[in-house]
C-alpha cells in the first residue's frame, strides 16, 4: 500500500492529500530511510513522522484498503511520541 494511503486509511493523517504534501517534503521516514508519498509500506515497517515539534514512531501491524474509525488504531503500534521543548535562550533540548 503506498504510504500517503495509509497515513489516511489508519487516520494517522486525516488527509491524503495533507499525508501526500507530508511525506515528500521529507518528513517521513519508513525503516530509517526518506520516504515519498508514493513509498510502499508493509506489515513490520516503523514510520517517523514529524510532525512540526512532535516526532512520532509507529510500526504497521495490518494493511487493510478501507476501515472504520474505531478499527484504524489496530492498523499500528505507537513506539515513541517526543516533543521538541523550545528552551528560553532559543536553544532546542
């Protein structure tokens, strides 16, 4: 499944155009690697999301074509979820 679709069928990303726009300015990444939004993902592969100043890292667990809101969160496990804090002196911690 390309990854723009699954960012939208798991409403990772409510969009697919907004998962589209995500994922080719480089701020996604599937097993560590710069992903396009034409990127096939698979069951097993961990995504990196930025998502402005929150990272989040999700393995696929299913692929399914169409779901129900209440089923999409079985698609994917949530691995990790930071924050970038600013710091007062405009350093990143």
């Amino acid at each position: 499944m390309r990854l723009d679709k699954f960012l939208k069928v798991s409403r990772i990303i409510k969009r697919r155009t907004v998962a589209k726009e995500v994922a080719d300015k480089g701020r996604i990444q599937v097993n560590g690697l710069a992903a396009k939004s034409s990127t096939d993902v698979k069951i097993g592969d961990e995504l990196s999301i930025a998502f402005g100043n929150k990272t989040l890292v999700v393995k696929i667990d299913r692929i399914i074509e169409t779901t129900k809101k209440d089923e999409a969160k079985n698609m994917y496990t949530i691995i990790s979820e930071t924050y970038k804090v600013d710091t007062p002196d405009g350093a990143d911690s």
